[in-house]
C-alpha cells in the first residue's frame, strides 16, 4: 500500500492539468514512484523519452505550482473542493 505520502504526490499531479493520463504513466515508468516524479528537475524530464525541453519545462512548472497541503485542506475543514 502507498504511503500518506506517496498519495499526497499522487493527489498533487493528478491536479496537474498538463499531466493526463498517459502522461502520468510515462513518467511513473521512468520515475517509478509519485515522489519522484514530484521532486524531478527540467533536465531529468528531458531524460524521458518523448519528452523535449518545452514540455519538461510546462511540466516542471506546473508540478511545482500545486501546493499540496491546499489539495489536502478541504479534508479538515469537511468541504469539497470545486
């Protein structure tokens, strides 16, 4: 079973929206957990094929914009987040 953290990764690219579906599959192949995709840099997103420097940067970019503890917050205050 995942760790409480590897599924705050998970929750955190899923709310990526430049991540699909077989995106994620992609780099979980290479990366092979949500912790590392989340801690990769540019030039190791480049390292995936199929990947160039635009996209490992929109992707790098993105993934470091999402704040997972305000992903999370809704949990504690009982709301859904929209």
């Amino acid at each position: 079973m995942p760790s409480s953290r590897d599924l705050q990764y998970w929750l955190a690219l899923s709310k990526t929206p430049e991540l699909g579906p077989a995106r994620l599959k992609i780099l979980y192949e290479h990366f092979k957990s949500a912790q590392n995709i989340r801690e990769a840099s540019k030039q190791q997103f480049m390292e995936v094929e199929g990947i160039g420097p635009l996209t490992a940067e929109i992707i790098f970019n993105a993934i470091n914009q999402i704040d997972i503890n305000e992903k999370l917050a809704w949990r504690s205050h009982g709301t859904v987040e929209e």
